[in-house]
C-alpha cells in the first residue's frame, strides 16, 4: 500500500515569505483565535483608522493611499456589523482577517496600513480599548444594582430584622441598613474599576514588535485619537503588559464575591426556615417532580458564576507567570478569561438588580426573629452601664446571668419580669423594659454608621448623591 501523497497548500499570504507549506491543520487550530478575538473587530478597526490617519499626517503614506484605505476600513466594519463578514480561520485573528478583507476590497494600498507597527502593539491596543468599554458597562451594571439596593434601603430603614454573626442571631438591625452595607462594598468595586481604568489608560500603538520603529511616527496623535491620556512611555512594557487585564479580573473577582455573599443570603432568606424574602414568579423557578417548591435558582447561579470569574484571574495570573519579556504567543490566552468574566458580570449584575427589584419583604418574620435569641441582650448590658453605673464587663456578666434565667423559663427577656430580674440585679428598675423590645433597640443605634432608622435615612440620603448622582 502506498500513502497517499500529502496535499502540500500554499504558506499564509500574510507571514508566509519565508515558508513553502500551509501549517498542519492541527496547527492552525492550536495557533488560531479568530474564533473569539473576532469581538475586537471595532476596537481593531478604530485603531487601524488612527494609525493611518497618523501614518498620512506623517507623510509616511500619501493621502490618496490612506484616504482609500479608511474608506475600506469602513466598509468593513459595516460588513461586520451586518454579519456578512466571512471570518477564515485560515486568517488567524481578527487582525489579518481584517486586513485581509481590506486588500480584497481596496488592492495593493491595503499593505502600506501595517507600516510601523505589529500585531502586538496592535493587539494589546485593541484589548485594552475593549476592556475600556467593559468597564463603563459594568460601572453602569453595578450602578443599577446601588440604585435598587438605595431605593429598597429607603423603604425599609425601619423594617427591622435580626442581625448576625457566626450566622447566629447578635443583635437587631434594619433591613435597610442591611442593604446600604451592599452599596458601600458595590461603592469601593466602582472605586477599583475606574482605578483599574485609568491606569489602563496608555496606548501601546507604536510600540510596533517590541523595540518602536525607524518611521517618524505621532503616538501622541493615536492615542489622542483613541482617547488614551497618551502613550505607553517603554515599547517593551507596551505589548508585553497585561496588567490592565489581570487588574480587571482581580476586581471583578472581588466584585463577583460580593455578589456571592448577596446571592447566598437570598438563597437563605428565602428559605422556609427564614422566610424573610419572596422572589416573584419572574426570578423564580419550580421542580418538576416537588409542586410546591420556588427555587432562586438566579440566586444560587449568581453565587456559583463568582467560581468562574476567579478562575479567569487565577487562569492568566497562571499564563502569565514566568513569561519573559515581551511578547509571547501565550499572551493570546489572555482574552477569552476576560470576555467570560466581563459577560458573566453583565449578565449577573442585571439578574441580582431584577430579583432584589421584585423580592417580596416579610417584615412580620424578620421582626420575630429578630426578637428570639435575647437579640437586645447587649442593650440590656448597656442599661446597666449607663443607668446604675457599672463597669461593662461586670454588666456583661449580669446580662449573661439574666439571659440564661429567660432562657430557663422559656421566656424573652422582656417577659421575664423584673421581680426575676431583681433576684439577680436588686437595683434594676422598670425604666429597663424602654431598652429590652427590638424596636428601642434599633431606634438607639445612633453612632455614626449604625442602624437607627433616622441614620439610614440619612445614609440612603448620602449614598444617592454619592454614587448615583
Ligand atoms: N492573535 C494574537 C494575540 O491575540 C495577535 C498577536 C500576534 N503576534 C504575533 N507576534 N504572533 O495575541
């Protein structure tokens, strides 16, 4: 038998000078991104416009040349955007592919556009646009949820519920207050994003491979154009840096963590056990086998998806260790982690703000179990501070005593009765019961930063001009 003779193809028409044969499929498979880098193809079109209109003010090319190559760059971003753009993955990436296009429509003045630069400036510019805009998306995401958590902190400053730690039952709160906690953490997300942003914000065109370029290129005009503050001062650090992109998933890392914390206490308010909350039908699903079950299901993916944006950061923190400088073809394993995590926060940020927008509160169950457990038990200590003078450690330790002769009788504190109380503390007198209901005790929370009712009013008041202004 003999094999039959291997079909030679022609070498890539856009790096192939040097080479007799096409790659391995195999090869092309590994090597290509178009796949997915094919959503850079604005960003890879606005930059190829500045960097032409720089290469013609520069007189690096003619106008007539860079005046057909703008027209044909337009014409392909509309091809793109109509969806009749064919991409070949024979092409590689979205940079070929355009360019590629560009020669089939406009001929041979296609090839002056790639002049003074490289993919890797090209790339690591048209990323970092991207990521620009991802940003200003998920700034927006993430203000939406402040504002329903603000508007729903306004109904509920004075809906009480108990508050926790070690999830057992510590003192009582607002659920308004509960929430405004959740605007704070949103608030320092926002503060990262826009840090990450401004950072970010140098142009790496006309870095070219790694080294700059002989031709008397503007970066200022580029970046300018691309609404860079300027340009990356070092060529290297210009295509080899993915910091912008590691900075990203680290905060949306943490932001994607504070959703989680969210997701699970709806998970457990919504539980029979709590019954604090009540989805709606629209951010609610059902079992197929159990009729009477309303699953948050939004809830539980949302607390779930935080795995999936760790491991986008923890994937090219790991790509990126021990690259030398500058680029590597390992760097193209940058994008798709940030994609996933950016789509997955759109799409979690909207569903969190939709469940909380709709979420029936229970007040009557929060109140109740805000009462069990001697939630005012600390009050109670500071009665005995502040009314009879005593050392609060001592005060502490009456309380205790108090708290398990309720507990012995199955009574909650304000049951017990203050001949009870009087057996342990003679000098206790009526004026205790104004501290010992959940109410009193909310309304005391005065300190700056605490639950009192007026206080969240006032924070909810604060916040809206903070972040939603
Ligand atoms: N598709 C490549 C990437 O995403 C573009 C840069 C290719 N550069 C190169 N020298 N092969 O990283």
């Amino acid at each position: 038998m003999t094999k039959p003779p291997r079909k030679v193809s022609a070498p890539s028409a856009m790096w192939g000078g040097r080479f007799d044969a096409a790659p391995a499929a195999i090869m092309e498979e590994i090597n290509a991104s178009i796949a997915f880098d094919q959503r850079l193809a604005q960003q890879d079109i606005a930059a190829s416009k500045a960097h032409c209109a720089m290469l013609v003010r520069q007189r690096i090319i003619t106008k007539a040349q860079g005046n057909a190559i703008l027209k044909g760059l337009d014409r392909v971003r509309r091809e793109i955007e109509s969806g009749r753009f064919l991409f070949r993955r024979d092409l590689e990436d979205i940079h070929m592919n355009v360019e590629s296009r560009l020669k089939e429509l406009i001929g041979p003045a296609a090839g002056r556009l790639h002049t003074a630069r490289s993919r890797n400036d090209q790339v690591a510019t048209d990323f970092k646009l991207w990521v620009r805009d991802a940003i200003d998306r998920i700034d927006a995401g993430i203000k939406g949820l402040q504002r329903v958590l603000i508007e729903k902190a306004e109904a509920h400053a004075a809906t009480v519920m108990p508050g926790f730690t070690h999830l057992q039952p510590a003192q009582p709160i607002t659920y308004g207050h509960h929430l405004l906690a959740y605007v704070e953490m949103l608030g320092r997300d926002r503060g990262r994003f826009a840090d990450c942003r401004r950072r970010l914000n140098e142009c790496p065109l006309g870095a070219a491979a790694l080294a700059g370029t002989s031709f008397p290129i503007d970066r200022a005009m580029t970046a300018k154009a691309l609404g860079f503050s300027g340009p990356a001062a070092n060529s290297i650090d210009a295509v080899s840096d993915r910091d912008f992109a590691l900075e990203f998933l680290g905060t949306a890392s943490i932001l994607a963590v504070h959703l989680s914390r969210l997701a699970e206490e709806i998970v457990l308010w919504c539980s029979e056990q709590f019954g604090f909350l009540k989805l709606s039908d629209a951010f609610t699903t059902g079992s197929s086998i159990m009729p009477q079950k309303r699953n948050p299901d939004a809830a539980e993916l949302v607390r779930a998806k935080a795995g999936r944006i760790i491991g986008a950061a923890v994937a090219l923190l790991v790509a990126m260790k021990g690259l030398p400088l500058a680029y590597g073809k390992d760097m193209q394993e940058d994008k798709e982690p940030v994609f996933d995590a950016a789509d997955t926060l759109d799409l979690c940020l909207a569903a969190m703000a939709g469940m909380l927008k709709d979420a029936r509160v229970d007040a009557g169950r929060m109140r109740a179990a805000a009462s069990a457990g001697y939630t005012t038990a600390t009050d109670l200590a500071d009665w005995l501070v502040g009314a009879l003078g005593m050392p609060f450690r001592d005060a502490h330790r009456v309380t205790g005593a108090l708290v398990r002769q309720a507990e012995r009788k199955r009574l909650p504190l304000d049951k017990l009765g203050l001949a009870e109380m009087r057996k342990i503390e003679p000098r206790i007198t009526k004026d205790v019961l104004s501290v010992l209901g959940v109410d009193n005790a909310v309304k005391s929370r005065t300190s700056a930063g605490g639950t009192a009712p007026a206080n969240v009013r006032r924070a909810a008041k604060a916040t809206r001009r903070r972040y939603l202004g």
